[in-house]
C-alpha cells in the first residue's frame, strides 16, 4: 500500500530557522535552502508528518555539503522498494535511449548485488505520465526561480487551488525525472556545477526501528554537461560525464545513504599516494572527479549492509 504524502503549497513563503539545515560549501547555499525550506512549511501547513529533509547535490570539482535536517539520516521502513525511470527524459543525454536505459537500471542492480542487505529494489514501468513533483521552474518577474513543485504532476490525486494543499501517490518509491532544463540546477538550485540532485522525504518512525521512515526520492541529472556510457576519463573535468557512475552515486541516496570520505573543506584537495583524492574511497564520496566509479567499494557495502542487514 502506498503512503499518501499531504502537501500543502503555500501562497508565499514561510520563513524556517537558519540551522534547520545543515551549513554548506556552495557559494550560493540560500537557493536549496529556500526551496527545501517552502516544501516543508508547505507540509507543515497541512499537517502532514512528511518533510523534505535531504537535499543531495552531486557537483564536479570541490562537493557540496548535504542539506539534511536529520543528522542521523533516514531508513526505508520496507525491504522491497520500486524504482521509475523516466525514459521520455533521455534524450538530452544526446545518446541511444537503449544505451541510456540500461546504464541508469545497473545504477540500481549495483545495490542489489550485496547479500547480505535485506533491500532490494525493483522496476516499474514507466506509462509516459508526467510523475515527478519537484521538477518546476517557477519564475518571478526579475527571472528568479522562486519555486520547484510542479503542480500538474499526475500523481497529484487531489489539489485545492484556493489553499495550495495537495495530496501525491507516487507512481513508485523512487521516481528518476531525467535530464531537466540546466536552468533548474543553475537557477533554482544555485550552482551550473550540480551534475545531479537527489530529494529524499521521510515521516516519523512508524515501525519503531529507532530511523525516520524514508518514504519517496526523486533524482535529475543536468544536461549541461556532456554524457557518456563508455569513455569518461578520471581528473578530466572536460571529459564527458559517465552515466551510470552518477546513477550508482545517487541511488545510493535513494536507498538512505549519505556522502562518506574526505576531503572535506578543512581537508586540501591533493591526490593521496595511490593516485586518489578521497581517503577512504568509496563510490558515495561527496563528488565527482571524472572516470568511471561504478564498482562498489567495501565502505560502500558495509554502509547498506548496516542499514539493512538481513535478520
């Protein structure tokens, strides 16, 4: 059965305290926040116990610190999760959409592989609907991107035009939008350097695991950059970006997972005596430097097996 996840969209917007978010490096912080920042009062207006509490930004160059307001992170409250891919949103990658498909679906596959992890995600076919919810790009009259929520998404099961508020039953546990507008990540998002995003919505811990339950995501790449499923290149930032790396990175924070390893900013940016930056290396590093980082590596699995180890 699917959580319903009340939505109230507010006329203007409700100022929330600076430290509900977690400090960042990004020279222009306040746009993820003011988005974040609506969507909760929006919910906190309607009395829902959902909130948008992760905002993952996966950068080329020095990465971003996440946007979370639950220093704990979150858990799925379910072992079994699905997975949407937007295939009508392939095309700016400029590549064969079969060439596409099958890097983002062994983003997901990757995550299955470890055993001993009790979670376990499954596809579901995309029906061409318009189902992802964050993907607008409201403009004010200065040409200032003043909202993301995309009202006429179709898992939209109920809106009241007159208070804002809504309802959406996602059309899966975790919806991948696709390559939307550069502006949406340059504009709204504060950064042209942002290869994609990841909003993750928990509620409370309805089954007592001591988690917030994780109860929708919802990723975008950015179609600024040039994309590739065989020859991006480590430490080249001109490069093209490798698909299915980015994917793996990413669906890693759909099933819970945050950044892990240095550097950080009190850490400098130099290559360790391996030829590598992060120490310890690890697919969910907190950016990308090029190449190929599909593989996972020991710290990555030890994260999701002691999110979800089998019983």
């Amino acid at each position: 059965m699917r959580r319903m996840l009340l939505i109230a969209l507010a006329c203007a917007a409700v100022a929330w305290p600076a430290t509900a978010l977690a400090q960042s490096s990004d020279p222009t912080p306040g746009k993820v926040v003011q988005m974040v920042e609506q969507v909760n009062a929006r919910l906190d207006a309607a009395g829902s116990p959902v909130r948008l509490t992760e905002a993952w930004l996966f950068t080329v160059g020095r990465g971003v610190d996440p946007y979370r307001r639950l220093r704990l992170g979150v858990r799925w409250y379910k072992n079994q999760v699905t997975y949407l891919l937007d295939e009508s949103d392939y095309a700016p990658t400029l590549l064969p959409a079969a060439e596409v498909d099958a890097a983002l679906d062994a983003g997901y596959q990757t995550w299955n592989t470890v055993r001993q992890s009790s979670l376990r995600a499954t596809r579901t076919p995309d029906g061409g609907g318009n189902y992802d919810v964050l993907d607008a790009i409201v403009l004010d009259g200065a040409g200032n991107c003043v909202d993301i929520v995309d009202t006429t998404a179709e898992t939209l099961i109920s809106y009241d035009p007159a208070t804002g508020s809504f309802e959406i039953a996602p059309a899966a546990d975790i919806v991948f939008g696709g390559w939307i507008d550069p502006a949406y990540f340059s504009n709204c998002l504060g950064s042209e350097f942002i290869i994609g995003v990841t909003w993750v919505f928990s509620s409370d811990d309805g089954n007592l695991d001591n988690y917030p339950d994780l109860v929708y995501a919802e990723q975008f790449f950015n179609p600024a950059f040039a994309w590739t499923t065989t020859d991006a290149v480590y430490l080249d930032y001109d490069a093209p970006v490798d698909i299915e790396t980015i994917a793996v990175h990413e669906n890693g924070h759909a099933l819970g997972l945050g950044h892990f390893g240095g550097p950080n900013l009190r850490q400098p940016f130099k290559l360790q005596p391996n030829y590598r930056v992060f120490d310890p290396e690890a697919v969910m590093n907190p950016y990308y430097l090029g190449g190929e980082k599909r593989a996972l590596f020991p710290t990555d699995k030890a994260a999701i097996k002691t999110l979800y180890a089998r019983p």
